[in-house]
C-alpha cells in the first residue's frame, strides 16, 4: 500500500511550485517600468511519479509538480534588429545635430547672415562707382568689407571649434565603449559562475543586454553566444561581442568582449587628413581599421563629419574667400601705380583688409577724377559669386533635409521593433495578476489538499486500533 506520507509530500511540493510561481509574477509587476527588464515565467512540469508494482506490472502514479526553471522571454531575432535599428537611428540623428548647427551657422535667410553681408560689400561698390569721390561712400566700402571679413572670421571660428567639439566627443564615445566592454566581460563572470552551478540569473542577463543596446547606440554590433565546450551536463554560455564586423578585412574579427577577455578600443587622430581618425583593438592581439560610413552607430557619424562632411564645408567656404579675394584684388591692383592689393589672406581664417587702405588713398578706378571703372567692375562680381554661396547653401540644407527624413524614418521603424519587442518581452499587469489569481487558487487547493492528508493521517494514527 502506497504511504499517505507521499500525499503530503505531492503537497508540499504543490504549494512551493504555486509559490514560487506566484513570486516569479510579482517580480514581473515590481519590475513593470523598469527599463531593460524582461518578462519571466515559472515553468512547472510534472514531477517524475513513483512506480509501484501491482497485479503482476508496474504502475506509475503521478508524484505532483515541481519548478523546472524560471525563463526570460526573449525574440533573438527581434533583438538583433532593435540593435541594428538602433545603430542606423543614431546614425542619423547625431549626423542631422551637427549638420544642423553648421546650418545655423550661416544663419540663412537673415539680416545678419553672410549672404547679407556679401550683398551689402557688392552694393556699397556699386555706390561708390556712382560718387567716386564721395567720402561716406568711400568709408562705406571700408566699413562693409571689414564686416565680410568679421563674418568670415566667424564662421571659419565656428567650425573649428565644432571640429574640436567632434574630437573630444569621438573620445568620450571611445571610453563608453570600453566601460561598456569592461562592465560586460564582469557580467560575463558572474553569468558563468551562476550557470556553472545550475543557476539561469535571469536579472544579469537582463543587465547584460541592457549594456549591450546601449552600446548598439555608438557602434554597430554582433552578438554571438555559443556553448562552452568544457561542460556537457548543464548550459553554460560564451558570450561574444564584435563591433562595425562590416569593415574587417577578410579573415579578421574586431572583437571587442569574448567572454573573459577584453579589447581596448584606441582612436588616433591623424596627423595628414582624411581620414582623421583610424581605430585600433588592443588586448592579445591588435587590429587597426578606420570607421566607414557603411557602419552606423553615433561614433561612425562624428567621424565621417570629421572626414568627410567638415571638410568639404570649410574647403567650400575657403574657395569662396579665395574668389572672392583674387576677383576683387585683380581689378583693384591692376593699375601698376596702386600696387597693394584690397584684401590679404586666401582663407576664411585668415582673410583680412589691407591695413594700408584708408577713404583717401582708396582706388575706385585708373586714377582720373570721378572715375569709378574699378569700383563698377567689382560690383559686378556679385552675380557669379553669390551663385557659388549659393549653391553652398543648398547643399547644406539639402543634407540637413536628407538626415532628418532618414531619422525620422528610422525613429518610425525602431518604434515598430521597440513595439514588438514589448509584446514580447514586456510585462502586462493584467496577464500578470491574470497569473497571480490563478496561481493563488492553485496554491488554495493544495493547501486543502494538505489538510485532507492531515485528516486521514489522524485518523490512522490515533483513531486505528481504538475501539469503543
């Protein structure tokens, strides 16, 4: 005859199940608005029942239930695209930051903008070419094209100081990822030390992942997780990080975390652009390679405005200063006997009138009285100029036009995969306390189920043998 003793026990197993069931549910609610949590569910199975032999052949009877494990819900797949959406997004997002700020910059359409202050230099020539002799429209020339030449200052000032801003930033992302990569090797630690003894740590997968996406946001990444060879018996992971994997050359791995060994990310700033920057992964062994506008993440965007985008708008503004400086002096020096050019420099930084030049000795033409030939010929250069600056113009705001349509798309699509990844991973208050309710009554009748095996022993073991 079976014992009554393994009812109590199919009990108390029942009650630790529906518990622990129960507490893996409130863990899901207290965690409800925490960011990176994942859902966990209790998986109960049925415990191995116990064999009895009757009539001849053995009979199985059910022994109750038990906790396999307790499981996070995750979509691989839907992580390996948020991670990729997330790179593109901030991608474009820090491109159309800066290029939004260089945009301002030229503070087009406006008052104070240089296109204003060209216009105003081209017209205060063409006065002059009317009066030549006329000492406010003399002063006036002067007093326009030291404010072009303030205004070139400044931009040129500005951008600089926008390229020195991108520098330290490149280095601050370059640290991030290598804290990010020390914090996750050390997880990897406490992950394998917990499997190695039977245990799924949920809540350190979750901090793991966590840093793993925040990492997505500055480079593109790859995450590999393998079986560790040296244990048949239990899952215990490898757990493997490369980054911008789409620039390695045939044959070589920019690793940055393979389980318990890390790589140092280093950015060198070269000294003959472009490009500006080229990166180096340093640990038990180095490799070198330069950030392609193929990859994505934040760190990919600062460095192709290094390159690239900063460049080509200082080389542009720089050829505008040179037309504009060797048109002017070409016609205002042509006369043998006025040997001193209108302005100095070819750049917008050093761009600068002629400090020799005053209203007396200004040249408006070959030097007969009234004649304004030189100063009419200059005024003339508004038209091909101001077509150069703005073709610059356009083509600033058409790459800002460009960037903001591209990350407001990505911003749309990492909503959508953001969106599923919460239907899956997410918690739901009502399904929880769905599970609560039914995990309470479950624990209800295996109390009561307690108390009946209660009876019955009492029965046996003070009422048998008794007789009244």
């Amino acid at each position: 005859m079976r014992s009554t003793f393994a009812g109590l026990e199919l009990g108390k197993n029942a009650l630790a199940a529906q518990q622990y069931a129960i507490d893996t549910a409130g863990h899901n609610i207290s965690n409800a608005g925490t960011k990176g949590y994942t859902r966990q569910v209790s998986n109960l199975v049925t415990s191995i029942p116990n064999v009895i032999s009757a009539m001849g052949h053995n009979v199985s009877i059910g022994s109750g239930v038990t906790i396999e494990s307790i499981s996070r819900i995750r979509d691989a797949f839907v992580d390996r695209q948020f991670r990729w959406e997330t790179s593109k997004e901030q991608y474009w997002s820090e491109k159309l930051y800066f290029q939004s700020n260089i945009q301002a910059f030229f503070n087009e359409p406006a008052d104070d903008s240089l296109h204003k202050d060209l216009s105003n230099f081209w017209i205060a020539w063409s006065e002059l070419s009317k009066d030549p002799e006329n000492s406010g429209a003399r002063a006036l020339v002067l007093e326009r094209g030291r404010t072009l030449v303030d205004s070139f200052h400044r931009l040129a000032q500005q951008l600089t100081d926008l390229e020195n801003d991108l520098k330290s930033k490149v280095q601050v992302q370059v640290d991030q990822i290598n804290s990010y990569a020390s914090q996750i090797k050390d997880l990897n630690m406490q992950i394998q030390r917990a499997e190695v003894a039977g245990d799924t740590p949920n809540d350190l997968y979750d901090a793991r992942d966590k840093l793993v996406d925040e990492l997505s946001k500055i480079v593109s990444v790859r995450v590999t997780e393998t079986q560790d060879s040296n244990f048949k018996d239990r899952y215990v992971g490898v757990f493997k990080i490369e980054i911008a994997s789409e620039v390695a050359t045939a044959g070589q791995e920019l690793v940055l975390v393979d389980h318990d060994q890390v790589w140092e990310l280093q950015g060198e700033e070269a000294e003959d652009p472009p490009p500006n920057f080229s990166f180096s992964l340093v640990g038990s062994d180095t490799k070198t390679f330069n950030l392609e506008s193929s990859q994505m993440g934040s760190l990919a965007a600062e460095v192709e405005l290094l390159d690239k985008y900063l460049p080509g708008i200082m080389g542009e503004l720089d050829k505008l200063v040179q037309d504009i400086v060797e048109n002017v002096n070409d016609f205002y020096t042509k006369n043998g006997s006025y040997p001193d050019a209108f302005f100095d420099g070819l750049s917008a930084a050093d761009i600068a009138l002629n400090s020799s030049i005053t209203e007396d000795n200004l040249r408006t033409g070959d030097g007969n009285i009234g004649d304004g030939s030189i100063a009419s010929k200059i005024a003339a250069l508004s038209g091909s100029i101001g077509d150069s600056y703005g073709t610059l113009i356009a083509r600033l705001g058409a790459n800002v036009q460009q960037s903001e349509r591209m990350a407001q798309g990505e911003a749309v699509l990492l909503n959508q995969l953001l969106n599923q990844k919460e239907s899956v991973s997410g918690v739901s208050l009502d399904e929880e306390m769905t599970n609560i309710i039914k995990f309470q009554k479950s624990y209800a009748a295996a109390a009561r189920l307690v108390t009946v095996l209660d009876d019955m022993l009492e029965k046996i073991i003070s009422g048998m043998g008794i007789t009244r």
